[in-house]
C-alpha cells in the first residue's frame, strides 16, 4: 500500500501526539464532504489551506498526517520510530474497520482508543529502530503534552509504562 506524508498545520494534531494515520475511507470522504457543505466561506478556505493534499486524495488512499512541530521536537530517529509507529497502524489494518465504542473524540478529531493497537504499533516500529529509540521519542512527547496540556508528567509515565514493558518483551521475543 503506498502511504503519503502530509505535513498538517493544524494545532488540534498537536493534541493527539503530533502525528496520525489516516485512511480515506469512504466514511471520512462523506463526513468531509457534509462539513465542507455546511462551511461558510471563510470556514472553507481555511480547510482548503490545512487540508489541501487530504482533499484531494483518492478513496482507501492512507496517509500519515504529522504536525511540523513534531519534527521540530524529535531528533531524525525519534521522529522516523514515530512515523513508523503511525504506518504499522496501516499495515495491521487498525483503521479499517474500528469498532463504535474504541472511537473517541479529541480536539475535533475522531481518534481509535485501543491499547492493544497500540502496543502493535509500537511493535512495528521498535522492530526497526529499536526500543530505545521509541522510547526516547514516546518520553519527549509525553512530556510536551503533559506541559501543555497541564497533566502531570508522572501520570503520564505510568500510562507508559506498559508500552515500555512491551519493548522489553519484543526485545526479549526477538532473540
């Protein structure tokens, strides 16, 4: 499948880690449709400049959206453990078909709520960079979102703690 890599300025990205796998499905293309029908001018114009390149792509078309502050935060390989983590979604297939009740909305934004994806997304990015390096990149973002966002750093951390814990058993698995 190829995937793109869209840089998104819109802040609300920022509230769900930076980055997000996306897929064109046919419910997103009929959703963005109606939102574009209701928009007034000024409200389109707007989509139009944040989401040009999604607009424009194709049905069951995947995309990985990220926000460039996330480059900006992560060194080269941090922010690569992050993209990967976001293709291992499309790759598993974790958004093809998501169950009503894992869906939850952050910031204006639909966003799948499983841990079990996402200790197999972590997976497949710690399969090519490592688990110190995702991990590295998982900590830095924690931190900028607890900073921003008010929560408490270790709170943060123990939410972490189990996708940590899965990197020491991949790594023990692998061997």
């Amino acid at each position: 499948m190829n995937i793109r890599y869209i840089e998104i300025k819109d802040e609300k990205l920022l509230a769900v880690g930076g980055a997000m796998a996306f897929i064109n499905s046919k419910i997103n293309i009929d959703l963005r449709e109606a939102a574009m029908k209701r928009a007034n001018e000024s409200e389109l114009s707007k989509m139009k400049e944040l989401y040009g390149e999604i607009l424009q792509m194709e049905e069951d078309e995947a995309a990985i959206l990220f926000h460039p502050k996330l480059r900006d935060m992560l060194e080269e390989p941090e922010f690569k453990a992050v993209m990967l983590h976001e293709e291992g979604h499309i790759v598993l297939g974790h958004l093809l078909s998501p169950e009503t009740e894992e869906m939850v909305e952050c910031e204006g934004i639909n966003i799948i709520n499983n841990e079990d994806y996402e200790l197999q997304a972590d997976s497949y990015a710690v399969s090519v960079v490592g688990p110190t390096t995702m991990k590295r990149a998982l900590i830095k973002i924690s931190k900028k979102m607890a900073k921003e966002n008010g929560f408490s750093v270790k709170h943060l951390y123990s939410n972490l703690k189990p996708r940590f814990m899965a990197f020491t058993d991949y790594k023990s698995s692998a061997k």
